[in-house]
C-alpha cells in the first residue's frame, strides 16, 4: 500500500507540474485553432491525471493514516491519535480539492466538445460528480469546523456552490447565447485555480514562509481569489460579446469615428 501511495505521489508531482506549464497556452493561444485545441486537450488529460493520482493518496491516508507516513512518525509518541487525526483532516482537503479539480475538468471539457448538447453532462456518472463535489464540500466543512480551519472552511463553500452551479447549467432548461463557451471557461479556470493551488502550498510555502507569516493560508487562497475574479470578469465580457452589446458598442464607435 505504501508502494502505490508513493507512485501516485510521483504521478501528482509529474503531471501537475506539466498542467502548471500547459494551463497558459490555451488561455494566450487564439480561441478555437489548432494549439488551443491540442494543448487543451493535454492539459485535461494532465489535469485527470493529477486530481486521481491525488485521490488515490487521500482515499490511503484516510484509510491508513500512520502506515502511509510511518517514516515521519515516531511510533512511540503519546500523541500519535491526534497525528492521525490531522492525516486524515488533511486527506479529507486534498480529497475534496481533488473531486473540484477533475469535475470541474471534466464539465469544462464537455461544455466545449458538445457545446449545446448537454446530453454529456446530464449523464448520472457526471450529475453524480457534481453531487459528490457537493458533499465532499459540506464533509469538509464540518472538518473544518472541528479542527477550528477557517482555510477548510472557505474551500468547503467554493466546492459547494462550485458544485451547485455545475448541476444548475446541466439541468437548466435553456441556455443563453453560447453559454457552453462560458462554462467551458469556468470549468478549466477552476481546475487550474486548483493546480495553482497545490503548487503553491506544496512548493512556494516552504519558499515564502520565512518572509512572512501564515505564508500556507495565504498562498492556499491566492489563487482562489485571484481566479474567482478573472472567471467573474471574463464571464461579464463574454455574456455582453455575445447578447450583442459588444456589437452595439463596435457599431456606434465605428458610425462616430466615420461620421
């Protein structure tokens, strides 16, 4: 067990370190032609890659808490019940980050292929996704409850309405003028916010955490805040560029500076 826990460990760290390079040339590539499309789609497969390979080691230290990290333990510590009890608070975060990452993937990857057939994406196995995303979200926030973690806490709330506004779009009666754009946006943004996410906790807190304090909290929640604001924004754009008052707004300039 501790043998498939360290190569799923290996899987995480190659495969997210490929999505964190990946994640960028979709967004600057134009829309549609060939190196958007190619690179996406490498970026997803890399995307499923690391929310299962993250799954696997939650799911183990979950169920196997001291075995899984044994080495970094010492067996005869009075404490040892609480040590296993923060593993698995910390598996049940990174269990959860894992079920937003690949259902969030995975809604922006079908909301882009089918665009208005959301057959896809009304399947149980996906609506089952969004529901467990939902779930993962209200467990961790009782978790974040009990061991007093504001961080869990606020993750828990973003799993959850992440996981409402996915089933809401899936189940909805109509969509506006080329939503599935918009959702495809959101979907693959939210799954990079939770790349980005993970390298900064994993990587840039031990690198930041000298400079200044609760370095951990604030670089787990950076890339949160910061890609809530860009889907908000861009969704805004978007949403205005295709009901037409982006055309509108072209066609008055166009009619004032020829005028």
């Amino acid at each position: 067990m501790t043998f498939i826990h360290q190569f799923a460990f290996y899987l995480h760290v190659a495969f997210g370190a490929c999505a964190l390079l990946l994640f960028w040339v979709p967004v600057f590539t134009r829309k549609g032609n060939t190196d958007h499309k190619r690179f996406g789609r490498i970026f997803t497969s890399s995307m499923y890659m690391v929310s299962l390979s993250g799954a696997t080691m939650a799911c183990l230290d979950l169920i196997l808490p001291l075995a899984m990290h044994a080495a970094a333990m010492n067996a005869a510590n009075p404490e040892v019940t609480v040590t296993a009890g923060q593993v698995r608070a910390s598996a049940m975060f990174l269990l959860s980050l894992s079920i937003l990452v690949f259902t969030n993937t995975r809604q922006g990857w079908l909301a882009i292929v089918h665009k208005a057939d959301r057959q896809p994406l009304q399947h149980p196995f996906h609506l089952g996704l969004c529901g467990l995303l939902i779930a993962a979200g209200a467990g961790l926030f009782i978790t974040g409850f009990m061991f007093n973690s504001i961080l869990f806490m606020v993750f828990a709330v973003l799993e959850i309405v992440s996981g409402i506004g996915r089933l809401r779009y899936n189940l909805k009666a109509e969509l506006e003028t080329k939503e599935w754009w918009i959702e495809h946006l959101n979907g693959l943004i939210g799954s990079g916010i939770g790349a980005y996410t993970a390298f900064f906790v994993f990587g840039g807190s031990r690198l930041l955490s000298g400079l200044f304090d609760n370095a951990s909290l604030i670089l787990w929640m950076a890339p949160g805040v910061i890609g809530s604001i860009a889907i908000a924004v861009l969704s805004r754009r978007y949403r205005a560029r295709f009901n037409g008052s982006w055309a509108m707004k072209r066609a008055v300039l166009h009619s004032d500076l020829v005028r």
